[in-house]
C-alpha cells in the first residue's frame, strides 16, 4: 500500500475560512471499486475541494493500521465498500483535524461508532441513492409475482403454454400495499408506488402524521393491521433492537390467502421459519432478495418454490446507482465545507434507527 496526493482548488470551511490547497481529502476506495462508485463530475468536484490523498496498489480490504499514518493533516474522509475500518478511538487519536466522513455505500453501522460524534465529526452517506434502486426493484417483484410473469417464463423456457391453467394474475393498481418502515428503500417504493394509484399503508413508529400526509399514505399503529388487511407488504426495516422479529408466525398467519411479501432488507426483522413454513405451503406467495446467512444454503427449502421469486441481495446493486454513490458523497463534502448543511447527514441520534 502507498498514498499519494493529487488535486488542489479553491475551498472554503465550515466557518468560510480556507483557500487552495488548504483542504486535505482521504480517499479510501481504490481500483475497480473506486472506479464504480466515481463518476467523471464526481471526481472533478472532489479535486476542486483540495488536496487529495488517495491509496494505492492491488484492490485489497483496507484496514485501520494502514489508514492510521494517513490520518494527520486530513479534514475529510471518504470511505466505501471494503474501505471502511472502524473509526473507533483507535483510529481517531491519529487524526488531528478530522471534520467529516463520507461514506460512498449503504450503512455506515460497524464503522462509525458514537465516539465519532462525541468528537464533532460530521458523517454523511449514500444511502439514499442505493434506495432508489432497492424500491425499484421491490417495484419490479411486486409486479412480476402478482401478474404472474415469473411463473409464466419458467413454464415457457421448459416448453409449456400454461395459460389457462396458470389463471390471469393480479394487477396492482388501485391495491392496498402496506410498507414496513418509512426508511429511504420504503420511501422510494412509496414514491413508486403513486403510479399506481395505490392505496399505501405504512407501519413506522417514527413516521409523523404530517409526513404521511406529505407522502401521502396512511399511517398505522401496528404491523399487524398491515398484514391483516394488505394485498402485498413489503419489509424495509433496518435491523435494530426494535424492529428484532416484529415479523413472525403471528403477521405472517394474517395476509390473506394469495397475498404476497417482499422482502429487500435486513433479514433481522423476520423469523424466517415462520416465513419459509408459510411460503412451502403455498397458501402466500414471496418475493426475497436478503436472508439471515448468505449465500443462500444449497439446501434450503425455498429453492424451487414456484410461489417465490429469490434474488443473491442484489436489489441495490444497478450500474447507474453505484456509478452516483461518489457524487452523493463528494457533493455533501462541498456543501460542508461551503458552511451550508449537508442533504444526506447523519446524527448519532439516527443511529439506533439505520440499517
């Protein structure tokens, strides 16, 4: 491993001091994974900001011993997949002038702990923008189980004009869909879902009533009522003390016979014997792209359920998503340091509530 420095520009801090060359900028994703979360703007903004420090060498995990040396003199951090060392006390007595970490990806859980915060450092993250994509492909299966588009290409691929015999599907226009979780996957899936003219439910202990009214759904007071009286629910809710198996036998016994569940999050808030019981049945139909213990066990009972439509976690993952992940991140870095508040923040207070 080896750093080196490139870039320089005008940039101003939090408190509008600063001038070229004063910011310095740590750069921890490297290689191809550098290249798929950094867009062409994004790498002219981040040069624009200062200094920039970047590792170097063979794509590789990155750890804290190998950043620590890099850390004195550096005013932000921008982290990523595989270039996220825990920034415990550790780390942080080695970084002297620390203001801010970005991270280019999902959940900043497991590397960001509260000490960070408690020493005034800023954090923000790209969640947001690996939502998008997760609610679209909640979209995509919701779709694809209700009218049945799954079931029929299989048929088709083995030769088979099944459709009579597979019946006509459902549409979801004008449905009741309930959302486990205002987060930004549920929110995206909702925003969705207004094409449709759905009628949406969501169950969030957090979700005011003045938010609801704003995205126009309605907000309910247990999960159960979703499951008791939705056509689809989907589960987007981080794994927390809180939301710990909120999803059990219990929810899962209300959806109607032929009712559907999609799930694209953490598998924390799910007992997924009660799922996988329910599913092998056949009385529900399901839609999964997260389980408890990844990969998938070659010997699972959900493998060749036709009931069930399974993805390898990869409903975050598109081209354009990550290729934005680097602007998300290095556009909040300007915005900081140009004393304006970040869009994509995040508080230690948040924290017991995120992914």
């Amino acid at each position: 491993m080896s750093a080196q420095a490139r870039g320089a520009g005008e940039a101003g801090g939090p408190s509008g001091q600063g001038g070229a060359g004063e910011l310095k900028i740590l750069v921890l994703p490297h290689g191809n994974a550098y290249a798929e979360i950094m867009s062409e703007r994004a790498e002219q903004t981040l040069c624009e900001l200062g200094e920039v420090v970047r590792i170097t060498g063979p794509e590789h995990k990155v750890t804290a011993e190998e950043v620590a040396p890099l850390l004195r003199g550096v005013d932000a951090v921008l982290t990523s997949w595989n270039a996220a060392p825990k920034f415990d006390e550790a780390l942080l007595k080695h970084a002297d002038r620390l203001k801010v970490i970005g991270h280019a990806a999902g959940t900043i859980k497991g590397f960001v702990p509260a000490e960070a915060f408690d020493r005034g450092i800023q954090v923000t993250h790209a969640a947001a923008t690996i939502g998008d994509s997760v609610g679209e492909w909640a979209l995509m299966v919701t779709l694809m189980s209700l009218r049945k588009g799954y079931q029929f290409n299989q048929t088709m691929q083995e030769g088979v004009w099944a459709k009579r015999e597979m019946g006509p599907g459902e549409t979801l226009i004008r449905r009741r869909v309930g959302v486990v979780a205002a987060s930004s996957t549920g929110r995206a899936f909702i925003r969705l879902l207004r094409g449709f003219d759905a009628e949406i439910l969501v169950y969030d202990p957090y979700l005011s009533d003045e938010d609801a009214q704003r995205m126009h759904v309605r907000r309910v007071d247990t999960v159960d009522e979703l499951f008791r009286t939705c056509d689809v629910v989907s589960n987007h809710a981080p794994t927390t003390p809180e939301t710990e198996g909120i999803i059990g036998g219990k929810q899962l016994a209300l959806l109607r016979d032929g009712a559907l569940f999609v799930n694209t999050a953490r598998a924390g808030a799910i007992e997924y014997d009660a799922l996988t019981k329910e599913l092998v049945s056949g009385r529900i139909n399901g839609a999964l792209d997260v389980f408890p213990k990844e990969p998938l066990a070659a010997d699972s009972p959900l493998l060749g359920l036709p009931n069930v439509i399974l993805s390898p976690h990869a409903a975050g993952g598109t081209t354009q998503s990550r290729s934005k992940l680097g602007e998300t991140v290095v556009d909040d870095f300007a915005r900081f340091f140009r004393g304006e508040p970040m869009r994509h923040g995040v508080t230690k207070e948040m924290l017991a509530r995120m992914a």
